[in-house]
C-alpha cells in the first residue's frame, strides 16, 4: 500500500529521520520518497496549497492512504508535544449561513464534518509502538488562532480540540477522490495560554515527538486492509 505523508511546512518534514532530495517538484511543491511505497511533501500553509497537494498525491502518484501530519495549535489543556489522532475536520472559516446553511457547510460535497478512517483503530497502532494519542475533532481554516474573541467562537461553536489551517482541506480532496484520510498532529501551542507566541515559536519538542514515532506509524498503516 502507497501511503502519502502531507506536511505544510518544511520543518515538519525535516522532523522525518534521514530525508533525502526530492525526486521531482510539481508545482513548486518538492516530493520525497522516504520509503519505497511512503511519498511526502511539505505542499505549503493554508487550505488552497494544502489542496493542490493533496490533489498531486491522489492522481498523480496514486497513495492507497493519505496521512495529514504536522503541528497545531491546542484548545484546551493537553501538554505540548501530545500526539492526537483527530476524529473529524471541519473548516471554521466557511459561512453561508445568509443562504440558510448550517455554519461551516461545504458546498458542492455538502457536509460539515469530514471524518477520518479509522481513529480508534490509529490511537491502538500507536499504542502498539509505545505512546498514547488523544482523539477529537480539528478546525481548519486560513487564520492562525490566537487568543482572542474569534478563537472563543470557533472553540464554543465546533468544540475543537486542535485548530489549524491545512486539515479539512486535504480531507476535502481525499473524500472525492475516495482516498482513505487520517492524520497525525502535534500540540505546538495552546491557543488560550497568555504564552502562545512563546511557544508556537519553540516548537522543537512537539516535532521531536512527531518526527519520531511517525514513519514507524507509517509503516504500521502500510500493512493495513482499508476495505
């Protein structure tokens, strides 16, 4: 099974073991291959570079499973550097409510949740290599979350445990290319805490835990059946 590892930023990708030159670079995006059958990328911030990307790993290299990974920032209390498995992804910066939607409805796929494959079944793969991963749902959107009174909406509204800017995206992609979609994300910063820059720019200990046990997560899933 070909499994696509999609990271936003060059950082978290240098936080894999052992990375070598890219093999080939489409549309300024560089891709990696790790392992035979294991292709990564740091596709860039935001919902639209994360899309492009993701597209890229579905049609043109074919990945059997797409693994979202990288940093986000916390709502609630969970130590940085914590590992969690989100349930669901929906994007908290899409509103067209004026025309009678629910808040944060999707058009054309017309949903406002994207569930992952499997959570509880990747918490237990993890278990299996020795480290424990919460579960909960993540907010997606082009706006880095600070403190404030829109992060207070977007927390009261969704109930995220994780707010980042890539997620949804790229399970946007996998659901209409029918591509199995899971990810795997760090606590970089807590959105409520008066130190959140402090931290957000100190995240070396969230992408050691990530960097560490994500290939061997990997290659656990190559073994996976997704039926």
């Amino acid at each position: 099974m070909r499994i696509g590892l999609q990271f936003a930023m060059p950082s978290e990708l240098r936080a894999l073991p052992e990375i070598c030159e890219p093999f080939e670079t489409l549309s300024g995006v560089p891709f990696f291959e790790i392992e035979p059958d294991i292709i990564a990328c740091a596709g860039g911030v935001g919902k639209v570079n994360a899309a492009m990307s993701a597209e890229i790993l579905c049609l043109k290299y074919g990945v059997d499973l797409l693994v979202n990974a990288g940093v986000a920032g916390c709502t609630g209390d969970l130590p940085t550097g914590s590992l969690v498995v989100p349930s669901a992804f929906l994007q908290h910066d899409v509103d067209t409510t004026a025309v009678g939607d629910p808040i944060g409805l999707v058009s054309t796929v017309n949903q406002v949740e994207f569930p992952t494959w499997r959570p509880e079944h990747c918490v237990a793969l993890l278990r299996s290599l020795g480290v424990d991963a919460a579960t909960g749902r993540t907010a997606t959107g082009d706006w880095f979350a600070v403190k404030s009174s829109r992060a207070a909406w977007v927390r009261d509204t969704f109930s995220p445990l994780l707010v980042e800017m890539e997620g949804c995206a790229i399970a946007q992609v996998c659901l209409r290319n029918q591509v199995p979609f899971t990810a795997l994300k760090s606590v970089s910063d807590h959105l409520f805490s008066d130190r959140q820059s402090e931290e957000y720019f100190d995240f070396s200990q969230a992408l050691e835990h990530l960097g560490r046990i994500l290939l061997p997560f990997a290659r656990l899933l190559q073994r996976e059946s997704l039926s």
